[in-house]
C-alpha cells in the first residue's frame, strides 16, 4: 500500500500572504509527481507533473519543487488571492507498475479577503 | 479538444437501488481510470482499463461495482444494489502516453 501524505490538512490565510504544503510519498522506484488543484464541482486541473530529483517547476505565483530522494515535494503559493482557494492534491506514480497515480487527502485552502 | 466528461454530475437515488455512472475519456486515450473521495478521505483508486481491458481492478471495493468499458471507448460503472457508504464522488480519468492523467468533474453520488 502506497502511503502518500499530505500536510497541513486545511489551511486559512489572509489575501497577499504566501503559504505553502508539503507532500510525502516513497522514496524508492518512483516514476511522478503530480500536483493538481481541485474546486469542488470542477474537474482536478493538472498544475504540474515532476519526474526528476531537484525539479522546480512555476506556473504564475505558484511553485513547487521535488526531492525523490527523501520523498518530498512542497508547493508554494505567493501572494494568496482568494481565487486560489481550492483543494490542492498531490499524486504519486510507482515506477514498474500500470502508472497509476495514487493520491493524499489534499490540503484545502481558504483564502480570505 | 473536448476533456473527460462524466455524466451525471449528481445523482440521489435510495439504498438498495441501481446507478450507472458514465465516463467519456478524452478521444484517443487508451488508459481510463476510476477514482472515489468519500467525504473528507482521499481520492482512492478503483479500477484501470487499457482499452477495453481491465488493467487493475485491486480497488473495487466489492461485488457491487460493476465497471465495463466496451469497445474501448466510454466506460460505465454500475452500483447495484447501493449501500449509503457508496456515497461520495466518482471521478474518471485518461492519459495517453504521459504520466498526466486528465480528470473528468465527478459525479456526486448521494445514497439516502
């Protein structure tokens, strides 16, 4: 059983604070990370897939890094605005196997204004 | 590009009867995938097609799951008859060749 873990479990900030969660996940025979912000009612939108030790990939004000050899990855967010509260999960693929993403219970995030 | 779709976005049916969910993967995705996020837990895998085949159905949680995925096109999944832990939402999945797999909206599935 694959164990992905994900922290803080919810989180509250106020509009222009940067925040970040962390993602945990094994460190051997691993294939991707993946991260992905979920609004309720909407499809899981991809933000970013990782697959090599020391990524860091951006898109906007959000960031994230990888570290496969301790199993962790962190997600940032700067400058919070309230269209970022959503809940962000993160997704681990074994490597060897059907590549089938398994998933953390998500950090929900509540932006206030 | 139409994405995943799934039909219907929710549903309320009572215990002991019948749901059929339906999943449209993006055109061309040979993977199709089957998740559920019970209230508050995280999404679980249920079952993987590759094709029309099923890949890996480890995570369906009994006999009550029915998943088909005939001709390798859309794929169903049938609760029969529905417990009220069934409750939660369904979301499908696909890819292609990457390790990025592109979900569908869910469906919100309500057991009374």
């Amino acid at each position: 059983i694959l164990n992905v873990e994900q922290s803080p479990q919810s989180l509250h900030v106020q509009e222009g604070d940067s925040t970040n969660f962390t993602c945990s996940f094994p460190s051997s025979n691993f294939y991707a990370l993946h991260w992905y912000r979920w609004e309720t009612a909407k499809s899981p939108e991809a933000l970013f897939v990782m697959t090599l030790n020391g990524d860091e990939k951006k898109k906007g004000r959000i960031s994230a890094t990888l570290n496969t050899k301790e199993g962790y990855s962190y997600l940032y967010i700067k400058g919070s605005q309230p269209e970022d509260s959503a809940t962000y999960l993160c997704a681990f693929t074994l490597a060897g196997g059907s590549y089938i993403p398994t998933f953390g219970r998500g950090t929900s995030l509540i932006v206030h204004p | 590009e139409a994405g995943v779709t799934q039909f219907p976005s929710h549903s309320v049916i009572e215990k002991g009867q019948t749901v059929t969910l339906r999943c449209d993967p993006i055109s061309g995705h040979d993977n199709l995938y089957w998740y559920r996020r019970v209230m508050g837990k995280e999404i679980k895998f249920l079952l993987h097609f590759v094709k029309e085949s099923k890949q890996d159905e480890s995570g369906m949680p009994n006999n009550r799951f029915l998943a088909e995925r005939t001709g390798g096109t859309y794929s169903t999944l049938k609760v029969q008859p529905a417990e009220l832990e069934d409750s939660g939402v369904y979301f499908c999945a696909s890819s292609q060749g990457t390790p990025e797999a592109f979900f569908g909206q869910g469906t919100r599935l309500t057991v009374v």
